[in-house]
C-alpha cells in the first residue's frame, strides 16, 4: 500500500476513534487499491459509525480537511452508519466486493 493511504488511515483512525465513541472502523476502496500513488485520484474511504447526525458530520469535514492539507492528498469520504451504508446498494456492493476494512485502529486483517 502506498504510503500516504497507510497515513491516511492510520490519522483518520486515530482522530475518529478520540473524538466518537461510535467509530467502527473504514474501508478503502477505489483507485488505491492497488496500491500505487494515483496523482489525479481522490483515496475513497467509508466510514462507519453507530449513528450520524449534523453535528457529527460537521466535526468530521475539518478532520478531512486537516490531514488533506498536512499530507497534501485529496480525500473522498463517506461517513455512514451500517444500516445507511447497505441502503447505498451500488456503493455498498462495490466496497463490499473490492474494499479492504480497517478496525478503529487502523489495522486491517488483509495483508
């Protein structure tokens, strides 16, 4: 895996984890999967939580935006709750199929 999404992960984890109780952990999915750096690809990541509402999804734009910023790379994140995520039929289907999850830690079982 390319070395910023390891980054990305493991900051996204981190802060995610510190700052909502809910976070169950992300998938990578898309481009990055193979993974080589993709200049003009955005990294594509679900996030899941047990709920989500405007102030959460408020708190995590400028998380995003931070280490989009830091470790200059452009970030397309879903923020979801598992039931809305499976409801997203064509997204859920391909992040099921392709994706790799990542734990609240950032840790995969994938290697």
């Amino acid at each position: 895996m390319s070395t910023k999404v390891h980054e990305v992960i493991k900051l996204l984890s981190a802060a995610f984890r510190k700052k909502y109780d809910d976070y169950k952990g992300l998938y990578l999915f898309g481009a990055y999967l193979d993974g080589q750096e993709h200049e003009d690809e955005d990294i594509e990541i679900v996030a899941l939580f047990d709920a989500q509402d405007k102030e959460k999804r408020s708190g995590i734009w400028p998380i995003v935006g931070k280490i989009e910023t830091d470790l200059e790379v452009s970030i397309d994140l879903y923020p979801y709750t598992e039931e809305e995520f499976k409801n997203d039929k064509d997204l859920y289907d391909e992040v099921i199929n392709e994706g790799i999850f990542y734990n609240p830690l950032g840790i995969t079982k994938r290697m």
